[in-house]
C-alpha cells in the first residue's frame, strides 16, 4: 500500500503559538479557532518586544551563541510544515551540529535564568520534531537564547516521553476544533486576569 500524500497548502496544521496558548488555557483554542475571535496580541508589551527582538536579532552577530553550541552550519528564519504533525511554523535558527544532529535555536526577550520556562521547551520540542520530519535527521536537543540581559543559553532534551506529549496537544486541539466542544477553563485562575478573553468567558 503506497503512503498518504499530503498537501501542505489543504492540509489542517496549527503554529507552536497556538499550541502553547492551548496549554495556557484550552479555552483560547475554542475562542480563537471555533468563535473565531481574535486576541488583539499586537497591543501586548512582551509581544511588540518579542517582534523587534526578532528583528534586530537578524543583523546582530550570534556566532559566540553558535559556536558554543557547536554549530557548523546554519539557517535563518526557517518556515516549517508538516502535515504528518499538523504543524507548521517560523524556527529562529535551524543548525547542524558537530555530533552530526541538527537542532533548534529560539531567541526569547525574557531575563535570563536557571532553568527554561516549560512553554519554551514544549515549544522547542515542536521545533525539534518538525526539523527531524523534514530534514530526516537525529534531533535531540534544541537551545533558547533569553537575550533580554545579554544572553542565557538553556538546552532543552528532545526525548520520545516530550513528543508524544506534543502529539498529545495536537490531538486535544483538533479535537476542540472539530467538534466544536467548549472545554473547561484552565485550573490556574491567576491566569485569567491577564487574559484577552475574560470578559467574555463564562
């Protein structure tokens, strides 16, 4: 039996954002993709950072980051698909290491610290499976920059146990989107006072 072909332009995928809202609260997947009701993130301080970190990153010299991680070679701003995942997205920098692995480098305007934010390394894990389904290459690890006080480099592990969790949030979010089911709110209510949807979620 020949295997599915798969179109990326028809084909359902969702962004590593999209995921890592989910995980915020499940109820940002059914505001956004079932009521289709946009979060207005461009009004949001750490966002409008994020995006002028992202771009003056593009002309600013990295190399010292790279070549401690080992890197031999490098690409830039990387849009990634994959139909087998439903998952598409923008990898900050995609490298190949001396070990023969490739691996993610994400850039986060955020001070630095001791041990990554579990967004990020979900979010790095998406990166990780992404380039290994596409470039059919070992990847396991990847690497975020927090950039906001010079720079902190973290290595995330890309392990079978955190890609079936992402495959996991994949199937839950599809699942809100096909069937239209509102799902209960997040369990962390602290969260709900900074959300863009609080007013309207009951």
């Amino acid at each position: 039996m020949s295997e599915p072909i798969f179109d990326t332009e028809r084909t359902p995928m969702i962004t590593p954002s999209e995921v890592l809202e989910h995980v915020y609260c499940p109820r940002f997947t059914w505001f956004m993709s079932v009521q289709n009701i946009p979060q207005h993130e461009e009004t949001r301080f750490k966002v409008l950072k994020g995006r002028q970190v992202h771009q003056r990153r593009a002309t600013e010299n990295r190399d010292y980051l790279r070549r401690k991680i080992g890197a031999v070679k490098r690409e830039v701003e990387v849009y990634l698909a994959s139909p087998v995942l439903r998952l598409r997205g923008i990898v900050d920098e995609v490298l190949w290491l001396k070990d023969g692995t490739m691996a993610p480098l994400d850039y986060k305007y955020t001070e630095a610290r001791d041990t990554i934010f579990k967004t990020h390394e979900t979010q790095i894990v998406m990166y990780a499976m992404l380039i290994r389904e596409i470039y059919q290459q070992p990847v396991t690890r990847g690497f975020v920059a927090y950039i906001r006080d010079g720079s902190q480099l973290l290595e995330v592990p890309v392990t079978e146990e955190s890609m079936v969790k992402v495959r996991l949030l994949v199937r839950q979010i599809f699942d809100i989107i096909t069937t239209g089911r509102l799902p209960k709110r997040t369990s962390c209510r602290i969260r709900c006072e900074d959300c863009c949807y609080k007013n309207i979620c009951v």
